[in-house]
C-alpha cells in the first residue's frame, strides 16, 4: 500500500514498512543510537544476500527509512524471541534498515532429508512474515510449516551443559589428488599390469594389445565424463556409484546397480590378493626350493593370510588406509623407474637365456602379431582378462562422503588418472614386447655354437640362441608367453619390481575393500531390500561400516579359494561393464529429459557419446562371455523387478520421472490433433466424491470399469467464502488413500461458494486436451426430503449445468448410503474438539479441519470395505434402457463385465416397445449394442 505523509514538514511517501521522504532527512532515524548498527552513515549488510553500502544522502536526494524505526526497533528489542528467530538474527542476516525475517538462500532449504539428529532447515512461512510486525501478538500467529516455536531456550542451562564438553573429532577428508586421482591410478595399476600385460602382449601382439588398452581407456573414458556430469549436478553424498545412479535414474536400476558394483568389488579383492599370492609363492619356491603345501594351496593360505591383514586396516580407518596408499603409490613409481631402467642395461647371459634382448627393431616387429596360444589365446579371451585392470576408475567416486568437494575431485582425479595410466599400459607393453622373446629355456647351454641357424625356430636364433626344443616340446619356461614374471627379470633390481607387484596387488585390494563396504553401506540406509540393515550401520568418526567390511571379507576369502586369477577376471569383467552401461546410460538419460533439475557443471560430455558408450559396454559384455552377461542382466533385471513391485517411499528427483513427465506431455500434446471417434469412445469419469475416503463404494464402483481404460478424476468440492483452499499435505493423504485402495485415479479439490458453482467450475476446467472428463458421477441424494430447498435447487442445478457442458451424468444408489464420514467422525478423540468457547473464529477454522484431518488419516489406516471390492458372482446387471441416450447405459455394464469380479454376471437389457414389433425392436437392439 502507497499513501502520502508528512513528517516534520517534508513531503513523504509511504511504501509498505518504508518511508521515502524528499527532504534531507537520515536515513538511520532511530537506529542510530542502536550499537547494533555501527556508524549511521558507513554502513554494509551482506546478511540478507546482498552487497551494499549506505553513505549520507545529498540534499533534495529521495532517501528510504523504515516507517516509525523507533517503535519498531523498541518493539523487536522488548518482544521475547523463538530460538529460530534469535538464531535467523545472529547467523543468517546482519541488522540493518532492511530488516526482514526471510532467510538468505540455503541449501539445507531445498534439500528433502536432514541430518540425523538435527532439526530440518526452513524458510519461514508466509503467516510469519506476513504477522511479523503484528503489535497485538509477540509471536507471529499459524501453527503450519515455517512457524517458530514459542519456548526460548534457557541459555544459562545451555552454557552449563557445554561446560567440559570436548570438541568433536572430525573426519578425515580428502583433496582430488589424494582422495581420487591416487586412488584410481592405485587401483588400476594392479595385478594385471604386473602380472599378465607381458603375456597378454605375448598372445595378442603388440597392436592388438594396444587395442585392447585403447578401447578400454575409451570405455572407461566415456564413463569418466559420465560420471564427472552427474557428480557435478548437485551435492554429492556418500555411497559413491551407487549414490550417483540411484540418484539420477531412480531406486530401481540404482537399487540393482548398487548390489552388483559393490558385489564385483568383493570380487576384485580376491582377484588382487590371488595375484599378491602368485607373487609371494613364486619367491617361497625360488628361494626355498619347493611350495609350503601345493602350489594350490599355498595361494589359498597367503591370500587368507592377506584378506585378514588389509581387514585390520580397513577397521583401522581412513586415515590409517590413505597413508598406506601414499606409500604403496611412492613403490609402484620406483619400480617403474626401475624397470625402464633395466630395460637399456645390457642383458647378462643369464638374462639372455630367459629371452631378455634389450631393444631389438626385428623383435619387436616379430612381437608385433598375435601368437595365440591354450583355451584363452583369443582377442575377447584376452580383453575379458585385461578390462578389469581398467575397472579403477571409480575408486575415488566409491569414497565420495570421505572428499572435501566431491564435485571438484571426482572429475579431475578420475579423468587424470586414465590419462596417466592408459599412457603407463602402452608404454609397458611396447617395451616389453621390444626386448623379450615369446619363449626361452632359462638354460645356458641352448646358445648356438656358429651362425649356423639350420633347424632353429624362434626370433632368438638371430641372437645367437636356440630354444627349439623347448618351444617343440612345449615346456618352456622363461619368456613373455611362460613366466608371469617377466617384468622383475627385465628390471634393473628384480626385488625392486618385486615390491612394486606388492604395493600395486594390495593398494588395489584395499581400495576395493574399502569401496564394496561404503557402496553397499549406503543401499543398506536406503532401505530397499530386506534384511540387509544392519549392514548400514556406521561406526567412529568417519562413519566406518564395519560389518560391511567383515561381509566383504567373507566374500573375497570365497573366491580366493579358488586360487586361479585367469577365472576370477572374467567373473567381474562383466558385473564392471554392467555398472559402466547404466552410469553411461544415466548420463545419456538424465540429458536427452531435458529437466531443468540436470545442469551438472562439468561440461565436457555428450548425451551421445554417453548412449555410445552404454551400448559398446553391453556388446563387449556379451562377447566377452554371453552367458556371464545373460546372469549379470538377470539379476538387474530381478532386483528392479522386487523395488518395483514394493514401492519404495522415497522420492530422489530421478531422471526416470523426468522422462514420464516427457512422455505423458509428448502423448497428451499429440492427442489434441486426433478428432473423436465413436470406436474410441471412453466414459472420462469425474467423480464427486468429497474427499475419496467418505464415499469409499462410488469411488470402488467407479474405479472398476474405468481402470486400464479410462481416466478418473475425483472431486472435492470445499465451500466456503473461497480462502478455504485444502492444504497440500490433506491433498496428498487423499492421493496416497486412493493408491493404498489400488485405484487408479487423479485427485483434485475446488473451492467454492455452493455445490453447483464448484462443481461447474470443476467440469469447465479439470482435464487435459483429449484428457477430459465427459462423464459426470454423483452419489444419490438420499436427504432429499429432509434437506433445505437451497441444497435440493444446487444438486438439480448441478445435474441440469452438466447436460449444459455436454456431459453424461450417472447416479449410483446404494439402500445404506453412500457417505461413510459419519461413522468415521464417531472414532476421533474428542480432545482434538475446541475446548474453549472464547477462541477466534479462525482458530474455530484450524479445529475443524483437525477433524477432518483426523478423519482422514484414520481412513487411510483403515481403508473401510465396499460392496464393490469381492467377487460379484452369478448375479445380474439389469439395464433399463428407457430412452437413445447415446450408449453409455450400454457401454457401462459391459465395461464392468470385462473385470474379473464382475466375469459371471449376466447384462439383461430392458426396452420399452410393442408386441407386435417384439422380434424387429429384439434385432434393432443387437445391431445397436453389437
């Protein structure tokens, strides 16, 4: 409101709580001698979003000082405070002349979950700032959401209670550098690298094994930018893929995902700790002489020996497990160092004997082609063995409640540690694949005596060396194609490499030791599958879940039993790449939705290359091992199958509502250019129900023929002086009654003077284009002799208005009554009624719409049974058809006969007609209904 003051003689105009005034007055009048404010003319307010400075006004300047500042400033300074007031004053906002109660952006507000133990964050409702300055009340008036509580807390106590009280320890938290990038390269430099790469480039040859590494860097690639989109489109919180699937495509697919990733990641620990065995057992029987127990054996016994020790750390904490990554990371690069060290020095004649050349052009144009050998010697055979090395990519996402700024580290670690690690396999696999022979003897005694080279097979002939008879005999044991070791022979100090192998083996275990437990951690908190909460349980400061790390534990000790790293590979490729399809397929969904919820910072992605790569993961999923990928696909589709089915009560903001919202828009929209046909022609019901739950009979009745056929709509008409309006959390109780009941329908609520003008009202505007109601239902008024005339001329009228709107109008009557809301009102506690006469009429207002709300909620509880929910057995549908309505007479009972309940029940057709035209009316009435 504007209107024109004078104050001390100077033109001034008033606007809301502030006063302009066009003579120099100034501007902190009465708050200048407030010692809140400061100085009167220098000063700043960033406390309510904005940055601004006050300096004394020049003369004839129009200024804005609050109207009457004084008695406001008083007023605030003498009313006791809520504690979230007090709290909004100190913490969100500085005082200044723009004094407001509203709170600065937050994003606590926006969000739909708080933090345990804390109350939930919220702007303040509109019955607060509209009564803020209200001078009868202290507090500001409404109980709904927003309101402040009335109690000020005892700040005496307060202090008290704090006293001795040591400050929380706080969790660990990582940059991108050592909470990701690290992470991913540890990961991936694991026993693949060390162990099968020479033969891997052995059996695929030098180019073919580049293509290996290249197609997979670049499915891993892909899925790094994938990941990077969706790490970046809000708040990242703990449960790493899991956490950013489920949250972009929804508990079902995210549900599934979320068991198979942390599922493979226990696999993974054996594949690692199998590979750390191989090692440690090789050395025992070199330096021994012979294996503990078996060769068998032994892997079995160190790799249980091993899962045990990683346990303990894992137990230990995150702080204790990032230090022993640093450490191992400092090993693997000093035995890479090593490595290409010992690849220049010139090979001894021992070093000879086991196939080690140095760089040879010849050699390496030799190693260039495959030399397939045994079951596995094929390019998939071998890709299924390599891709899991590649898999370390999101190690650093999997701990994404342990970074400090997620949204940062995620993509730049994890794009950068593909880079540096893609650029690590080629440049070993080159090398090697230069310097050592396919296959060598070990022994010193095969060198040739001459240049004589008749009868030898092999490249090393042209070194002066002859391992045919080996290579014939099949029993080499040295070069790339038979020792897993060839890289610690090739290096400059063997021991060196040795611990490399080490630290690469065992930083991926434990980082995969680590991840399984916190992905699965958080599916377990989200409550989507029995039984497995107790594993969602989190302990110490870092919130470690500890009996997660005993289930993976138990796992991992599972599959280390079986003690061959060529079978537990291709197991977990294919649960890898199935994590890989639906995060690319998250991106690639979350993308072509265009909702406006998916705006992700990092923007070097494309919904193509991400559909790219969903599909490239699925077909290498199938070649690798078919029947492998059928078991993976199964089990996704079995779990998003079971979420489906239970409904879960959570709502995460899913690209996969974004898309239904597409659909449903798309088809309605396109629904407007098909003209109406009598073959298409459906009975749209729109019901007045009231609220649904009072006339539970004509919403079952109604809900039966109309359901997978037609659309329904019930209606709630609530009069009144139309500020009456039902609040949003009484409209959702009506919506969840109804699909509790397992009736498809919309619901909606109109305010209005009378019966008729809402219910006019509700017939010109409910629905959609093609998606409107035609069809008028009511319940019988059974008052109608008892009821005031008025009432009688709505109901009438109401009927009369619907044949004016070209709609169908039906009337179901049932001898006990329709409305049930009466016997329900009976079960409310009468302490919920107004117990002191002398309230106001608005508090009159909120007591009766307890009630209601009472009613309601008890309702739902209690959904009260209907003549229409059983079987109808061998009954009969009488129709009556008196007079050429159009069909619907007809259609209804038919429509009711194709429902299982209502399958045995005869329609028996009444008309009215002559005896002489019986058999000609009986002909008409077939071809018309037929």
């Amino acid at each position: 409101m504007v209107s024109h003051l004078n104050k001390d003689n100077a033109a001034a105009l008033q606007v809301g709580r502030f006063t302009v005034y066009k003579e120099p007055v100034s501007p902190y009048n009465g708050y200048t001698g407030d010692p809140r404010l400061g100085s009167a003319y220098q000063h700043s307010s960033t406390g309510n979003g904005l940055n601004q400075s006050f300096t004394k006004p020049q003369s004839n300047d129009p200024v804005m000082a609050p109207l009457e500042s004084r008695r406001v400033l008083a007023q605030e300074s003498a009313r006791p405070r809520p504690v979230l007031y007090q709290n909004a004053l100190q913490h969100h906002r500085l005082p200044s002349i723009y004094s407001t109660l509203d709170q600065v952006p937050h994003y606590a507000f926006y969000a739909n979950t708080a933090v345990p133990g804390k109350l939930k964050k919220s702007r303040p409702s509109l019955n607060v700032l509209r009564y803020a300055i209200d001078e009868s009340e202290g507090v500001p008036p409404g109980g709904s959401e927003g309101s402040f509580p009335q109690e000020t807390p005892d700040k005496s106590s307060d202090e008290e209670a704090n006293v001795g009280d040591k400050p929380e320890s706080q969790p660990v938290r990582f940059g991108w550098v050592k909470g990701v990038m690290i992470r991913c390269m540890l990961n991936i430099w694991g026993v693949i690298l060390y162990l099968r790469l020479p033969w891997i480039t052995a059996q695929a040859g030098i180019g073919l094994t580049w293509v290996i590494i290249l197609l997979s860097s670049l499915v891993t690639t892909i899925t790094g930018l994938s990941i990077s989109a969706i790490s970046t489109n809000g708040k990242v919180k703990a449960g790493g893929t899991y956490f950013l699937i489920s949250r972009s495509l929804g508990p079902e697919l995210g549900g599934s995902i979320g068991l198979i990733f942390a599922f493979a990641n226990a696999v993974a620990v054996a594949m690692h700790t199998v590979g750390f065995s191989e090692t440690v057992r090789d050395l025992i029987i070199e330096y021994s002489g012979g294996p503990l127990v078996d060769p068998i054996n032994d892997i079995r016994i160190i790799g249980v020996i091993t899962v045990v020790v990683l346990l303990g750390v894992c137990v230990a904490g995150m702080e204790w497990e990032s230090k022993a990554q640093i450490l191992f990371f400092i090993v693997i690069l000093i035995s890479f160092v090593n490595y290409f060290v010992g690849t220049v020095i010139p090979a001894t004649k021992e070093k000879q004997s086991k196939g080690f050349f140095n760089y040879k052009a010849d050699l390496f144009l030799s190693n260039m082609v495959p030399g397939w050998r045994g079951e596995d010697g094929s390019f998939f055979g071998m890709f299924s063995i390599f891709f899991p090395s590649a898999t370390g990519i999101l190690a650093g996402a999997n701990i994404s409640g342990d970074l400090k700024d997620p949204a940062v580290a995620i993509p730049r670690g994890t794009l950068m540690a593909i880079f540096w690690t893609t650029i690590s396999y080629l440049a070993i696999s080159a090398t090697i694949g230069s310097c050592v022979v396919r296959d060598a003897s070990s022994s010193l005694n095969d060198t040739l005596l001459s240049n004589e080279t008749a009868g030898c097979e092999g490249q090393a002939c042209r070194y002066g060396w002859n391992f045919t008879e080996c290579y014939r005999a099949g029993d080499c044991t040295q070069g790339l194609l038979n020792n897993y070791q060839t890289l610690s022979m090739v290096s400059g100090f063997g021991p060196l490499v040795t611990a490399g192998i080490f630290a690469a083996t065992l930083s991926s275990a434990l980082a995969c030791l680590v991840s399984a437990p916190k992905v699965f951690q958080c599916l377990c908190r989200d409550n989507l599958y029995p039984l497995i909460g107790v594993f969602g349980k989190g302990y110490g400061k870092n919130n470690e879940p500890t009996w997660g790390y005993v289930l993976t534990f138990f796992i991992a000790v599972s599959f280390i039993l079986i003690a061959e790293l060529n079978v537990i590979a291709p197991i977990i490729s294919n649960f890898f790449l199935c994590s890989y399809a639906l995060i690319n397929f998250s991106c690639f969904h979350a993308s072509v939705t265009n909702s406006p919820g998916w705006r992700p910072s990092f923007r070097y992605y494309s919904r193509w290359t991400a559909l790219f790569g969903a599909i490239i993961s699925l077909v290498i999923m199938f070649l690798l091992t078919w029947w492998a990928a059928l078991i993976a696909l199964g089990i996704v589709v079995f779990l998003l199958g079971y979420v489906t089915y239970k409904k879960p009560d959570i709502n995460w903001g899913s690209s996969m509502q974004a898309g239904t919202y597409n659909l449903a828009l798309s088809y309605s929209v396109s629904l407007t250019g098909v003209e109406d046909h009598v073959k298409n022609f459906r009975p749209q019901c729109l019901i007045l129900t009231g609220p649904p739950m009072f006339r539970p009979a004509l919403v079952d009745f109604v809900g039966t023929f109309t359901k997978n056929i037609s659309l329904m709509i019930c209606g709630n008409i609530i009069t009144g002086d139309g500020r009456n309006i039902q609040r949003e959390e009484t409209t959702s109780r009506e919506v969840n009654w109804l699909n509790k009941r397992k009736i498809r329908s919309f619901y909606t609520s109109l305010s209005g003077d009378n019966l008729r003008d809402g219910a006019r009202s509700l017939m010109q505007a409910t629905g959609l284009g093609k998606l409107k109601p035609n069809t008028l239902f009511m319940g019988f008024k059974g008052n109608w002799q008892k009821d005031f005339p008025q009432n009688m001329d709505d109901y009438i009228g109401t009927i009369h208005d619907a044949f004016d709107i070209n709609y169908g109008v039906c009337l179901l009557r049932l001898s006990e009554g329709l409305d049930v809301s009466a016997k329900m009102e009976a079960h409310v506690n009468p302490t919920f009624e107004n117990q002191e006469a002398t309230e106001t009429e608005k508090n009159k207002e909120d007591s009766t719409e307890t009630i209601e709300d009472m009613c309601s909620s008890h309702l739902v509880a209690e959904q009260a049974s209907s003549i229409f929910q059983g079987k109808q057995g061998k009954k009969s549908i009488d129709v009556y058809w008196i007079s050429d309505d159009g069909g619907l007479t007809l259609l209804i009972p038919y429509l009711l006969t194709r429902k299982k309940r209502w399958k045995q029940c005869k329609v028996r057709v009444f008309i009215i007609g002559h005896q002489d035209t019986v058999e000609e009316s009986r002909k008409d009435l077939k071809e018309r209904s037929g």
